[in-house]
C-alpha cells in the first residue's frame, strides 16, 4: 500500500534524475568529441550546438521549477551548474564565459544590498514602519501606508530586501491590531513589485536593464515612476475591494506604537548615504559606481561588524547572477544565428503590445531575471532600444503580480507568513494580482505608447 501511495510522488524525482543525466551526458559527450575526434570534424560543431541547447533548456526548466525534484540544490545552484556545462562542453570558452559574467550589474546589486543591511541593522525601517502605521487610524488608512511604505521603497531599493524587512513588522503589526494578516501583507509584495516598476535598482531585473541599456536613472525614472505611481493606487483599490469584509466599517484601530531598537548615530549615518547616493543617481553617476562606493564606506564603523553586514547580503542571488550569464553566452554564441534573429523578428517584437506580452508571459515561464537575458540579443535589431528596454523592465516587473510564484518577493512573504502560522494560498493572492497585472501591463502599455 505504501508503494502505491509513494509512486505518484516518486515519479517526477525519478523523472527529473533521468533528465539530469541525459543533460550531464550529452554535455560530456561533446566534451569528449573534442579529445577523440580529429581537429575540425562536423560532429564536434554538432554535438557542441546539441549540448548548448540542452543545457540552456534544462538550466532554464529547472530555474522555472526553483529546483531539481530529488536533489537538494537552489536556483544559485543550478545556474553554476548550467555555465559549468556551458565551459565543459565548448559551447563558450573559459575566457569568453569570464568576460559574460556582466561585474557592473554585480557591483550594483552587491552596493544596493550593502546599503538595505546597513539600513535594516541601524533599526530604521522598524522606526520608520512604526511611525507610519501609528497614524494608520482605520483600516483602509492603515492598508494605504502599507502600500505607500512598500512601494517608496521598492522604487529606491531593491524590492526582495524591502520585503524581508517589511513582511516580519506588518505581520507583528496586523496580529497586533487583531486584524486578519493575509491582505496587509499581500499589499506588501505586490506593492513593492509595482514600487519597484519606478528605477533602475528597483529590482534586479532593472538593474540588468541599466546595465544593458544604458539609459540614465533620470529618464529610465521619468518614464516608468508614473506607471509604478498609478499602479500602486489600483493595487491598493483591488486590495480593499476583493477583502472588502476586512476594510468596511468604521472600526478604529488602537495598538501600542511597536518600540523600534533605533541606534541614533548609524541610522542617521545610512540614512544620510542613502540619500547621497540616490542623488548621485540622478545626477548622472553610473549607479554600480555610486552604489559600491557608498556601500565601502558604510562598512566603516566601530558600531557594527562587517560579518553581521555579509549576513544580510544574498550571495546566492549574486551567485545565479554570474550563472544566468554565462548560461545565456554560451546559448547565444552556439545557437543564436541570422536565422534564429530573423525568425523571432517576424513576432513583431518592435510592436509594444507584443513585446510586452512576450516579457510577461516569459517572466512567469523562467522568472523575470532569467526572461530578462533571454530577450536581450534580440533588442539590438529593434528600431528604439530604449523603449523596448523600458518596455521589458515594465512588463518583467508587474508580470511578478500574476501568481505568487511570479517573483521573489511574493515568495519572501509567503514564507515569512507561513513561519509565523499564517498561510497566504494560490487562490489568495491570484485573485488579486492576476487583474492587477493585467491592469498595471494595459497601463504601461498606453503610459509607453504615447
């Protein structure tokens, strides 16, 4: 009976090792080609080609699934794996995979994330999220600072660290205030999907597209803030209007102000960076430049330890990064030729409605990042490469919305919610952010279009 009942389960571990092994040699197999067939023959270039494709769909399959049934390896995993095929196989060079991996999107992230430690450490957010939701008098008052504490920040900082410190404190705060947590929280992650919309280190994926792109913090701001703007509104709208039961009434809110750890000296020290770097954004700094540097020298204190800094950073994110790199080189310099260009051309990619769908619904095929690198080779045979970056970052950020497996940050708060009792459904959270995506996507579409 009990085999019975575990063969339903057994099936897609023994699935997915069969497919692991089938990648693993057709990869080596290519390798081998090299050593054992003369210099030049056809089936050394053939078997290279095979073994590129196979590994950037399986890389980008088990990316899609968050990991490899059986196996106890992450997403960072799975993309070191993949661009170590990629190496072995001779679908990329050592040399020409070292010179993929993109440092100034590395940088960024690697400063963005140093700045959110430092601020999380000095108990700013905790005071700031505090002062706010004390004014927070009603509950469709309390969810509209939510939406306005998570989207603000999401816009300046990278999104998945705004979530992990929100998520913990609107928790406390709803069970607190005897409220039901589920739509204060789904305000958190969707909000900072949409906040995140607004700049270039709104998200990782905005910071692949700066990076990529070119284009200034100011105009990639000016163009996209007014769609995260209008977004964070209909987002809180939809919110209160399908969990009209928890905001209806006239139920004041009454709950001890939570007391916030502050250390005066080191918020108002990474409030200050901050605040120096954002600017230096604007002013045209090149933000990986700025970000670091900002970064470095907040390590510079007597009051915090360095380790308690690296333990806030997610090297793993870092890590699949430098992976997703290479993986996508390693496909394009076996497998993108004129005729693959030509034929994904005839989607009319240079149409905004099309590209946009095409990035959404990838982003919620691979993940936004991932969809992200598989766009990019064919943006430069686009008429305005501005515009369909802008395009891209839009349509891969509010894609996120769309299940709870959309982005990270839906993730981070699922799981936070799940650790403290509560449980946020598939249900839950697609109600809401399947109209909110399409909403958000039409949005961007005309905002872009004019």
């Amino acid at each position: 009976m009990n085999t019975t009942n575990g063969a339903p389960r057994r099936w897609p571990m023994a699935l997915s090792l069969v497919l692991l092994g089938l990648v693993l040699a057709i990869a080596f197999g290519a390798a081998l080609a090299r050593y054992l067939l003369p210099r030049g023959h056809e089936v050394i270039g053939e078997s290279r080609d095979i073994a590129a494709g196979v590994i950037f769909a399986g890389s980008y399959l088990a990316l899609a699934i968050g990991r490899i049934p059986g196996l106890s390896i992450d997403r960072a995993g799975i993309a070191l794996v993949g661009a170590g095929l990629m190496v072995a196989s001779g679908a990329l060079p050592l040399q020409d995979a070292l010179k993929a991996v993109d440092l100034e999107t590395i940088a960024l992230l690697l400063g963005m994330m140093i700045v959110v430690a430092s601020l999380r450490l000095s108990g700013f957010f905790a005071f700031a999220t505090g002062w706010v939701m004390a004014r927070a008098k009603h509950a469709p008052i309390l969810l509209t600072a939510i939406v306005a504490t998570s989207g603000f920040f999401s816009a300046f900082l990278v999104n998945d660290a705004i979530c992990l410190v929100l998520a913990p404190l609107v928790l406390d705060l709803t069970v607190a205030l005897k409220r039901r947590p589920a739509p204060y929280l789904l305000a958190v992650a969707m909000a900072s999907n949409v906040g995140s919309t607004a700049t270039i280190t709104g998200n990782p994926q905005n910071i692949m597209i700066g990076g990529f792109s070119h284009i200034s913090y100011a105009a990639f701001a000016l163009a996209l803030a007014p769609i995260a703007a209008i977004g964070l509104v209909v987002a809180a709208a939809l919110i209160a209007l399908v969990y009209r039961g928890e905001f209806t009434g006239d139920t004041r809110l009454a709950a001890p102000r939570p007391r916030a750890v502050v250390n005066r000296v080191l918020a108002m020290r990474a409030v200050a960076a901050t605040l120096v770097m954002i600017a230096l954004f604007f002013f045209g700094v090149a933000p990986a430049k700025a970000a670091i540097i900002i970064g470095g020298l907040l390590l510079l204190t007597r009051r915090v330890k360095s380790r308690r800094v690296y333990a806030d950073i997610d090297w793993s994110l870092l890590l699949m990064f430098a992976g997703l790199f290479i993986i996508v080189a390693g496909a394009q310099h076996a497998l993108l030729t004129s005729d693959v260009v030509a034929a994904v051309g005839r989607l009319r990619l240079d149409r905004l409605p099309v590209l946009t769908a095409v990035a959404a619904i990838l982003s919620n095929l691979v993940s936004n990042v991932p969809a992200v690198l598989m766009l990019r080779p064919f943006v430069s045979a686009l008429a305005d490469h501005d515009k369909a970056w802008l395009t891209i970052a839009m349509a891969s950020t509010l894609a996120g919305n769309f299940t709870i497996l959309g982005s990270i940050a839906n993730l981070i708060v699922v799981q936070k919610a799940e650790a403290s009792g509560v449980k946020i459904g598939f249900w839950d959270h697609f109600r809401v952010g399947a109209p909110l995506t399409l909403i958000t996507l039409a949005i961007g579409v005309v905002w872009l279009s004019s």
